[in-house]
C-alpha cells in the first residue's frame, strides 16, 4: 500500500480550485464538506486512503485539508476566519488556474509557501534587535487591518473600509463627535440600539465613520470575544447607512483572532472608549499636516496625542490605541499594572537601572529577552509568567478608585448565553416539560457550566439534552456529542499519542479528543456557547476519563499542568477549560445509581432527575395525548406497567409511548415484544419474576379495563 503521492495532492488541490470556480463566485464561501465532496467523487481514494483515522476522517481527506494550507497560505483560496469550515476562491486563486496548468498549480503554492515561511522568518530575525516582535498569525493579521487605518485614514483622511470613501475628514470628524456629545443613552437599549436612534437621518459618511471607530475599538480583542460577535457589531452600524458597505477581507480575517484579552472594561464601557476614539480623531484632524508627519512617526510623540486627549483614564483602551500604529514600540500588553509588574520583575535583563521612560523600558527588557532567546517571547506563558504573574500583586500605597462602570447591555457573557437568550417557552412546548424547571435546568448551567440529566431508560434524557444544545448555541459547529463506554479513556477524551504510518514507518503523534478540539473552538469564538454532549456519562470510569481535568470544572479560570507534554493551549505543557465550554451529560440510573458517582463529579455537576413518578415527566403521556389523541389507553397502561415494577430505578419512561400517529394493536404489541419485554427481562434477571407472564401486555390491558367499568352499586 502507498501513502497518498504527490500526484494525488496535486490533483485534489487543482480540483478544489476548480471546483470553487464552477459552483460559487470569487470571495464567496462553500461548505467544506461539499468541496470535498466534489473533489473526492472525481478522484477516489487509494487503498491507503481509505483507512479511517482516529478523528473519523479517511487518511485521503485529512491529506487533502492539510495540504490546503499551501493554497491559503498563496491567497489562492480563502479559509472563512470564524473557524465554521467554509472555504473561497480568490481572484488570485482564478489567476493562478490559468497560468499554472496540471500540477504546477500545486508545485508553485508549495514553493511560495516555503518562500514566505523564510521571508516571515527572516524579517522576525532581522526585528529581535529593534523592536517588540509578533510571531503569531492572528497578531500579524490584527496589525495588517491595523496599518489600513493608518495608511488610508490618518494619512490620507479617506476610510478602511469604502476605497472612494473620505471619512476622516474635519467636517465628518467634527460632525460625528457633535452629535454623539449631544446625544443622551436611551436606557434599557444596548450599544448598537442607541446607535441606530443617535445616527438616525445622519449622512453615510458619518455611520461609516462609526463604524470603523467601533472596529478599532474591538480589533485587537482577543479570548472573550471572537469573529462572529466583532462582526455583528460592525454589521449593525454598516446597516444603518444607505448604502451599506462589506466589511473588507482584510478586518474580516482580523476580527478572527486579536492581540490581548483586554478584561472587562473595554466590554462594558463601550461608550467611553468609543468617545476617547473619537476625542482622539478630533485631536488628529487639527492638527497641521506637519505635525501630523511628526506625530505619526514618533512612538512618544504618539503616546503624547494618545493620552492628551479628554476622557476617561481608560488605560487599556489608550494603549490599544498606542499599539495599533506602534505595535514594535508598544507591544500588545494593555494593562498598565501587568505593564508595571513585568517591568519591575525584569529591569535586571538591562541592567536593573530604570530609564525616564516606563515604556521604553519594557521595549528594551522585551528586546534583550527576544535576543538572548532567539525568538519572540511571551509573558503570559510559561516560564516568564511565572516570574511576575503568578506572584502576589504589590499593594499601592494610594490606590485609584476607578469610577462606576458604565454598563453597556450587550456585554459578552463568558458563558456565551446569558438564562435570558433561551427560550424556555417554546422549548416546553416542544419537549411537553415544564418551563419552571427548564429554567432552573438552564440557570444551573450558566451558574455551573455543567449538569447532568439522570433517570431510568425512555425519560427522554438524550433528548432533551439535544434540545438544549440546540437551544444554548443555535449553530450545529458549536456542538459536540460522544458517548462514554467502559474502555473510554483520558486519551479518547481530551489528548493522547496515537500511531501514525508516515512516509512508510510507524510514529507516534498527539491526537487531540473531543474536549481538547471543543476548547479551541470555544477560545477562537468566546462569545458563542459550545456544548459538549456526553450520552452515557456513568459508564465509563470518570477518574479515568477526566484525570486532572476535574479541577477545571470547578476552576475555569486556573491553568493546571497536563498528563502530555504539548497537549495543552497553543502547543504548550498547560490547559484551562473556556467558561463558554458547557457540558451536558446523561446518565442511566439503571446502569448505575447517583450514589455510586465519585464524590468529585457529584460535586461539580449539578443533577437534575427525569423519572416517570415524578415532575416533569409525571404526566407527560397525559400531556402528549392531548394533542395526538390516541384510541388506546395508553396513560393508563403505563402507569398499569410502572405499578408491577418494585425498584423505582427499573420502571419505564413513556418515550416508547410517544407516538404522533394515532397507535393500532399490532403498533403496541410491536413496541412491547421488541423494545420493553426485552428491557424487563434484563433488569428482572436474577429474580423470580415471571417478566412474560407479571407484564404481558395482555395481562396489564384486562386490568386497565376492569378499572375503567363502572363500580356497580353496594348491594342493599
């Protein structure tokens, strides 16, 4: 058997391109599961191929999604930023069809590739010396979409996002900042909705200029809020306009990663940020085109414009700004008390003297750090966090009180819902339960972050617990479901090293699990709820299964050291589970009681019973009945059934019952001989219980019909 050969890449990458070219316009995205659908049809996999690998994909089509980072990495094809698997061709990829026949195509995207990984590299060498550098692709992106702004905006007064566009101009500056000084909040509205009555009957230019200050404001925001929010943000300004304009490829591709995790503040004082931006457009436009030259080339005389202007302190907002025309000198760390911190902590890498400027010192620590390791570096992660995050923050001797927030209504929730978004109305109405405890089911899930729905077999458990996924992400990509077994382990569920044939010899590489593949979903589009549905929770050994990671459920917010090197965030040695990680879990009481759950997991997991005795499945025969009438007496046969069982734990969930057709006899004595005669003779073996004789369905309709004639009177 062969491994996949490059005639075989090269093939399915020009395939992709012209499938691209054939069934969608150029920039316009398509599932990549239709593309590869396309491609596999007209080129079928080898033997090798065919072999599925531990994700479940066949080695032929893992080849083929890895190999097309060399298409994207050209600007031939385009990889949607918000992580949901859609893929474009570009004008340049339509270019590249005509002038690279057969498998050149392939073989220049792989030279261009490797020529631009030397270039990155290089021109990160040559920076190491002078300036803060980058190595991160999401950062390089942000700064692309970033110099834009300087380039077309600052330099030029045009606009980011409308090439024939002039926006930063005096009168548009002057007439945006006007109107939003006059403007008052309209309680009760979030941001965008107070946006759309203060710009009411206002020029394009003036929404368009609104529009790219609040881009800029959420551009560099990275963790707690991902592409999908940024862009339904910017999407709702654009809307407001005429004639709206996209958001250009550029700022959509940026708004799919960011440079730092700004906390709270830059979420929910949306407005006082928005207003010192605004200031500072103000600030620039009066200035001379001399000093703007001046200004714009001078990291201090740019941090001088930058904190000149009025409004709040707002640190983390000015050094955004300071970082996004400066980022060599500025560097993408915004708090100005980590700033202060790791300078302290690292003045001895230049000497232990401090300089007159507290940012060009942290520039020369960052300088001599990026020298002496070779490479960019990184203060948030091990092993230079620990010489100054993970220590106790130093107390100030006058400590600023900063003002009462100013609380905009659309702030991300970490859990990425808040109990509001769900609609625990209409999901009563679909799963017949009762809408009181659908809230507290929903409420203890944002409380908790995990639950688990526990009860005898047919109480709907998987069910609802689908319904609630569906409910709390409301996008399929956001949503993961496996189901536990007995062999299940740790490397199953979140990392472990698996064996890999390549290039004819057999290796070992770490293979990321559900958990793992959820959490990265999760940190790329912080503001979406992602749920994991694990179906037969109890079934397998959950020490096992979770080893370490049980601290993280209680801990959201804490790194903590894992079982395999490199399974951790980014590559790295550590891990922490994103708040937006919710798991749903099921566990059949039959198999296995409450009571025999690890203390730990009972502990984390809020449980909530579904069981036929009692709310809110008690009941919900009645209730289905009533509008899917039935000829038979089902209500009443069911509760016949449950009487006859002893343990409470054994009894039936109606779901067998739940028909939308109105059921014949032979229906009912299909159900009873296939699905529970056989469940009642497993849970009675053992027992000196005659399951066909105690719970025919002969048996349980005579009684039902006794109870139903009429008592005859007492005789006299």
């Amino acid at each position: 058997m062969a491994v996949t050969s490059p005639s075989h890449r090269a093939e399915r990458a020009r395939a992709s391109l012209e499938y691209l070219a054939e069934h969608a316009e150029v920039d316009q995205y398509l599932p990549i599961g239709q593309i590869w659908d396309g491609v596999s049809e007209s080129l079928p996999f080898t033997e090798h191929e065919s072999v599925v690998t531990a994700k479940g994909r066949p080695r032929g089509e893992s080849d083929w999604r890895w190999s097309s980072a060399y298409l994207a990495a050209t600007g031939w094809l385009r990889k949607h930023p918000d992580g949901t698997g859609r893929w474009a061709l570009t004008s340049d990829g339509v270019k590249a069809l005509a002038d690279y026949p057969g498998d050149e195509l392939y073989v220049e995207a792989k030279r261009r590739y490797a020529a631009s990984r030397l270039e990155l590299q290089s021109s990160i060498d040559e920076a190491l010396p002078t300036s803060w550098v980058s190595s991160e692709a999401s950062q390089r992106k942000l700064l692309e979409a970033a110099r834009l702004w300087v380039e077309n905006c600052l330099q030029d007064a045009g606009s980011m996002f409308s090439s024939g566009a002039s926006v930063w101009t005096a009168p548009t500056v002057s007439a945006l900042r006007e109107l939003w000084d006059r403007s008052s909040r309209v309680e009760g509205k979030n941001f965008e909705e107070n946006l759309e009555v203060q710009l009411a009957g206002q020029p394009d230019a003036v929404k368009l200029l609104m529009a790219e200050i609040v881009a800029l404001q959420i551009l560099p925001i990275s963790q707690i809020m991902g592409h999908k929010r940024k862009t339904e943000k910017v999407h709702a300004v654009l809307q407001l306009m005429e004639h709206p304009v996209s958001i250009p490829t550029v700022f959509d591709e940026a708004f799919g990663g960011g440079a730092f995790n700004p906390g709270s503040g830059m979420m929910t004082m949306i407005n006082r940020a928005v207003t010192i931006i605004l200031n500072l457009a103000q600030a620039w436009v009066d200035l001379s085109a001399e000093e703007q030259e001046r200004v714009l080339g001078d990291p201090i005389a740019w941090r001088e414009l930058v904190l000149g202007v009025e409004g709040d302190a707002f640190p983390t907002q000015r050094y955004s700004l300071m970082y996004l025309v400066h980022p060599g000198f500025f560097g993408p760390i915004v708090s100005d008390s980590h700033r202060h911190r790791i300078r302290d902590a690292f003045i001895g890498e230049v000497g232990g003297v401090f300089g007159g400027d507290g940012d060009d010192d942290l520039r020369q620590i960052v300088i001599a750090l990026q020298t002496k390791n070779g490479k960019p570096i990184d203060f948030y992660k091990s092993p230079l966090r620990e010489r100054w995050l993970d220590l106790p923050e130093p107390v100030a001797a006058s400590p600023v009180i900063p003002p009462p927030p100013l609380v905009d209504p659309s702030a991300i929730d970490p859990r990425g819902f808040t109990p509001t978004d769900v609609d625990t109305a209409a999901l009563s109405d679909e799963l017949k339960l009762d809408a009181s405890w659908l809230d507290r089911v929903v409420s203890a899930l944002h409380r908790r972050g995990q639950i688990i729905l526990y009860g005898p077999p047919g109480t709907g458990k998987t069910f609802v617990a689908k319904a609630l996924t569906s409910a709390l992400t409301g996008r399929p990509d956001a949503a993961r479901r496996i189901q536990f077994h007995p062999s299940y382990t740790y490397e199953d569920f979140f990392a472990g090293y698996r064996p890999r044939e390549k290039n004819g010899q057999l290796t070992f590489e770490l293979a990321k699990g559900p958990l793992r593949r959820i959490a990265d979903d999760a940190r790329r589009d912080p503001d979406v709820a992602h749920v994991l549905l694990i179906d037969e929770i109890n079934r397998a050994n959950l020490s096992k299964v979770f080893g370490e990671l049980y601290y993280l459920l209680e801990y959201r917010d804490d790194e903590i050291d894992l079982l395999y090197a490199g399974s951790g965030t980014d590559g790295g040695d550590t891990f922490s589970l994103p708040p937006n990680v919710l798991i749903i879990g099921t566990m059949n009481t039959a198999d296995r009681s409450i009571a025999l759950l690890d203390s730990a997991m009972r502990r984390r997991f809020s449980f909530f019973e579904l069981h036929p005795d009692v709310e809110p499945v008690a009941g919900i025969l009645d209730r289905w009945i009533h509008e899917h009438p039935q000829d038979l007496p089902l209500p009443a046969l069911f509760a016949e059934l449950n009487a006859r069982i002893v343990e409470r734990e054994d009894r039936i969930g109606p779901s067998h019952l739940l028909r939308r057709d109105n059921l014949s006899q032979a229906d009912l004595h299909a159900i009873w001989n296939e699905s529970l005669l056989p469940l009642l003779e497993e849970r009675h073996v053992g027992t000196q219980v005659d399951v066909t004789v105690r719970f025919s369905l002969r048996s349980l309709m005579d009684a039902v019909a006794r109870r139903a004639e009429p008592t005859p009177p007492y005789p006299t």
